[in-house]
C-alpha cells in the first residue's frame, strides 16, 4: 500500500477514465492538505482527498455517503495504485450543513479529467477551513503548518476566524480561536474588532 503521498493527478486521472468508460459522469467540490496539495500550496504528504459536496444540476449536495458506483470506481482506482481505500472521502462534507464562506463558488479552481469535474477550495477557503481545523487540533497540527504556507494575512486570519466563529459559538471556542491567532502573529486587539 501507498504510504507516501497519493499519487492525485494519477488517480484522479484513471477515477475519470473509469467513469467516462462507464458512461458516468460526476462533479465534486474538495478541500483539505488534498487540493492544497492539487494546487502547489503544499508538498507535505497527504492520504485523501477531503470531498465537501456533489454538484448535481448547480446545486452542492452532500457527498455522504458517496454514490455506490462512484465508490465502486474509487476502489478499483485504490487497488490499482495501492491506496488506501478511502483516498477520496466525504469526511468534511457537514461543512454544509454550517455554510460555506461567503464568495466561496467564485473562488474555486476547477480541473476536468475525463468523466470528473474536480472543483478544488480556493486558497481564502482553505484560509478558513485551515483555521477552525487549527483550532481545533492545536499549534502543533500539521493545519497551523498548512496555513503558513498560505501565507494568510493578519485581514484574512480575522476574516476566517469570523467565520469559524460563526460555526461554533461557544466561548470556549472563542478563546481557542484567540490562542491560535495569537500563535499566528494576530493581535488579539485586532481579533475583538
């Protein structure tokens, strides 16, 4: 089995072949280190791709659980490049449920590979999405790590923690979110604005 990082464009590349062969035709919405790494933000070794929504007819649907035959196709593509089973996965997909950040489908990047539309977060959302995984997981996650790489400004930290903020409003939360900006190099003045 594949330990290292997953090979993306090459199994994206036989998951679209497979579908168009099957005449079948599926459009997704991914985040995570997945598409940062589909975009050149990251180089770190990832073990999925982090699918938040299928777009059927316009309209983000969620990718829990995936449609037997595209899960069918995914693990075909699995056993052929010894990945780990899940290496495409609806793990984030409640991030509907709490809404996107505002602006979101303007900002996606979008990749065609055969029978699959691919559309990757844009590097704002993933500023968000990043940040309340952060919180979440510590200083010490490879999330902070992410993040620096995406090189946020001190705006588009306060931006994303409002965001998150807006996701989970406990107090607890707000004080773990106020750590992590600090951690980052943000006044915690400027998170109260």
């Amino acid at each position: 089995m594949n330990t290292g990082s997953i090979p993306f464009e090459e199994a994206l590349t036989a998951l679209g072949s497979v579908l168009e062969a099957r005449d079948q035709n599926l459009e997704i919405v991914a985040v995570g280190g997945g598409a940062l790494s589909l975009l050149g933000y990251i180089a770190r070794p990832t073990k999925d791709l982090d699918v938040v929504a299928i777009v059927h007819d316009g309209e983000y649907m969620s990718a829990d659980p995936l449609p037997p035959e595209v899960a069918r196709a995914c693990g075909e593509v699995a056993a052929t490049f010894g990945l780990p089973s899940d290496w495409l996965n609806p793990g984030p997909t409640s991030l509907l449920d709490l809404g996107l950040p505002e602006g979101f489908e303007a900002r996606l990047v979008t990749r065609r590979f055969s029978g699959l539309t691919l559309h990757l977060a844009g590097r704002f959302d993933q500023i968000c999405f990043k940040l309340y995984a952060a919180v979440d997981r510590g200083p010490r996650s490879k999330h902070v790590d992410d993040l620096r790489r995406l090189k946020p400004s001190s705006d588009e930290l306060l931006k994303a923690v409002g965001w998150a903020r807006g996701h989970d409003p406990s107090p607890e939360f707000e004080d773990m979110s106020r750590q992590a900006l600090a951690f980052l190099g943000v006044e915690e003045d400027d998170a109260a604005r």
